[in-house]
C-alpha cells in the first residue's frame, strides 16, 4: 500500500500569511493527487486534482506542485474561510490512502 | 449541477446489516467511477470501496473486505454499499463520492454501530 505522510500535523497561522502544506507518498504516484478541504461538520470539498490542477470554482489563492514522492498544497493569502482541516489522497493505485489531515488554525 | 444524496444511515446493533444508497444527478452516471469514504468521529478520511462506471470492476479496503458489497444500477443513477457484520468500528460519516481524481462529494451519512 501506498503510505501518505502529511506534515505538518497541525499550524497556527494569521489572516493574509502564506501557508505551505506537505504531503509524502511512500513510493512515486506520478501526479496522481488530490487535496481537499474540510470544516467541522461539513463534508471534504475538493480543490486540486492531478497534483496542481484547480477543481472548478476554487479559488486562485490554492496551487498545488509536487510530483512524484513530494508535493505541496500552498495558500497565498490565508482568509477567515479558509481555517479548516486539509488532507491529501493518492490515486495512482488501490488502496487508495488519504494523509493524516493537517488543521489550520488561527493564530 | 452535479448533486450526490446519500441516504440509508441510522443506528445498528454489532454484527447487523445496513444499506447506503447515493443517487446522483447532473451527470452520466455510468460515465464515471464511484467510491465510498468514510471518516470515524474525530478521525481523517478513509477510503472504503470504489466501482467502475459499468460496476464490474470494484475494490475493497482490507478493513471492509468480505463484509461490505458496493454495487450501482446505472438505470437509476444510484450507487449502493451493503454493509454485513458490521462492527463498532465502522461507526462513521459515508460519503458518496464521483471520479477519479476531480471528485466531487456528496453530505454523507451517519452509521451508528452500538448495541
């Protein structure tokens, strides 16, 4: 199985920071990855497929880049909308696996 | 507009049977692959089952293999997860969710494992 490794585990950030997110795939997926957002109680809303590649209507402030074993999920200008938890999901083989999740807080 | 509704969570005693359905509208439905992930109370996302857009092709996560049957009626545009043997620790949010990379997901639904 493909292991994704999210880091970091949780941040503390303020409005209009930069914020760069990892995810690790334990062995190369190409660019086989997704990343998604979750608030509390509501369900995964996806924002970028094929590594970089932004799902339709979200916004620019998301890019994604990576390929192979390393890639990363930045927001440019962090926004009170965008305190939420994120994960990471490869799709390059069965199983698929999903990161741990990395929750973006308010500092 | 793309819309995916499950339906069919509720409570059930340890070892009992539930079906989740999803039917889907704003799309060809049987264009495009299918899965289920679930996500435990104050846990991360976990892949759970997916079937190709024709349904012959499906696959399981260990954790649910032998237990969990995922099939679709592609007249219907309905997508279904029969869960057997259920056991405490399916307790969970499903989600329906459309594609193979550009995903879009459906409000999920609860299942309640307890006796």
């Amino acid at each position: 199985d493909i292991q994704m490794t999210q880091s970091p585990s949780s941040l503390s950030a303020s409005v209009g920071d930069r914020v760069t997110i990892t995810c690790r795939a334990s062995q190369g997926i190409s660019n086989d990855l997704a990343w998604f957002q979750q608030k509390p109680g509501k369900a995964p809303k996806s924002l970028i497929f094929a590594a970089f590649s932004l799902q339709s209507g979200v916004p620019s402030k998301f890019s994604g880049g990576g390929s192979g074993t390393d890639f990363t999920l930045t927001i440019s200008s962090l926004q009170p909308e965008d305190f939420a938890t994120y994960y990471c999901q490869q799709y390059n083989g069965y199983p698929l696996t999903f990161g741990g999740g990395t929750k973006v807080e308010i500092k | 507009e793309v819309e995916l509704v499950e339906s069919g969570g509720g409570l059930v005693q340890p070892g009992g049977s539930l079906r989740l359905s999803c039917a889907a509208s704003g799309f060809t439905f049987s264009s495009h692959a299918m899965t289920w992930v679930r996500q435990a109370p104050g846990k991360g996302l976990e892949w759970v089952s997916t079937a190709s857009g024709s349904g012959i092709s499906t696959y399981y996560a260990d954790s649910v293999k032998g237990r969990f049957t995922i099939s679709r009626d592609n007249s219907k545009n309905t997508l279904y997860l029969q869960m057997n043997s259920l056991r405490a620790e399916d307790t969970a949010v499903y989600y329906c969710r459309r594609g193979s990379g550009s995903y879009q997901w459906g409000q999920g639904t609860l299942v309640i494992v307890s006796s």
